[in-house]
C-alpha cells in the first residue's frame, strides 16, 4: 500500500477532462503566460491588474463602511447613501474594464532594451469548438473602426498576428497535457511576429509542424 502511495506522489503527469471547455482555456492561459515569460523572457506588466484591485478594494472600503460604522439608524441614512452609490459606480466602472477594455487579453508585456516593443496577449475557446485562438499584437496597434473596416487593413505585417492552435496537438484522448509542446509552438508565434515574418491568421493542426 505503501508503495502504491509513493508511486501516486511521483507521477507528474497533469492530466484534466478535455471535455471541461473552461478548464481547458485555463490550462492552456497559464502555459500561455508562462511561455510568455519564462520561455520568451518578456515581463508581464501589472499596472492594469493592480487598478482593478485598487477599485475592488475600494469598494470592499464602501461596503463595510456601510455595514459596519457606529452609527444608528437613520441618522446613517446619508452615510450609507453616500457608500451605497460609492459601491455601484466602482463596481459598474470595474465591470465596463472587464467587459469593453480587457476583453480577452490575458496579459500585457512591458518595454526594455531587450524587448522595445510591448504586446498585448489575447485568447478565446469558443464553446462546441476544437481550436485556441492566441492572437498576440503591438500594444500601441488600433484595429480599424467604423468605415476602416471596409477599408485595406492598415498595419504591418509583424503588428498582429493570429494563430488557431488545435486542442488535440496538446491533449491526448486521457487528457494529458503536451505543455512542452504548446511552449513552442507559442514562443514560435511570437518569435515570427518580432521578426515581421508571421502570417495575419493561420493554424496549427495535429500534422503542422
């Protein structure tokens, strides 16, 4: 029995249920992040996280403010005016970032001497779908809006680059997960984009190299 324990603890297989959609993102968004950085050697930059802790904990002020201040009802009836209002608008600006700002950008680089230009890391899985979508872009890249659209697109080449990474080149049928591989085959899509030869959009099937 002993030894059956030890074996367990040894293994470092990772192994998860593909058919969990929201797991599989998460999964592939940390190897993601850490292929950003550990592989590529950028530097995640924080300053956006940290304003929206900076608001969340404003709002936990507000809240227990309101819960929690010695004072009687109703004379703290303004007092929780005040903080109820307070809590709203935090909460309702701190959804509008999530929702129309971040979107689905996982993460953000910073500039150096090594690394000039910034990224912008950006993923989805769509539901009933087979393929992770990475799109990785120059932080100071504008999509085209309005009548742009239907416009010439207007960006290089090297500005933003998409790839449709197929589920099963990283997971075998018991859910194993190939993070070396998944590692490269981002830190590729990244080194193509620093060196203006990646495509505006391609995938990567089981067969790809």
């Amino acid at each position: 029995m002993a030894e059956e324990t030890v074996e367990v603890l040894l293994d470092p297989t990772h192994k998860i249920e593909t058919g969990d959609s929201i797991k599989v993102k998460q999964v592939l968004d940390d190897a993601t992040v850490d292929c950003v950085v550990a592989v590529c050697g950028y530097t995640a930059d924080y300053k956006h996280e940290n304003f929206k802790l900076f608001l969340m904990f404003l709002s936990c002020v507000f809240a227990t403010t309101a819960q929690f201040f010695p004072l009687p009802f109703p004379q703290n009836r303004p007092l929780l005016g005040v903080c109820c209002f307070s809590y709203g608008l935090l909460s309702s600006i701190l959804q509008f970032i999530i929702t129309f700002v971040d979107k689905d950008t996982i993460m953000v680089t910073k500039s150096s001497e090594k690394f000039p230009t910034e990224l912008c890391i950006r993923t989805s899985f769509p539901r009933f779908q087979d393929e992770f979508i990475l799109t990785v872009q120059k932080r100071d890249y504008k999509p085209p809006v309005g009548k742009e659209r239907d416009q010439e697109p207007k960006f290089k080449q090297c500005d933003i680059s998409t790839v449709k990474m197929y589920v099963g080149r990283y997971f075998t049928f018991e859910g194993e997960f190939d993070e070396e591989r998944f590692h490269y085959d981002v830190s590729q899509h990244i080194k193509k984009l620093e060196n203006g030869t990646a495509q505006r959009e391609y995938s990567l099937s089981v067969k790809s190299d």
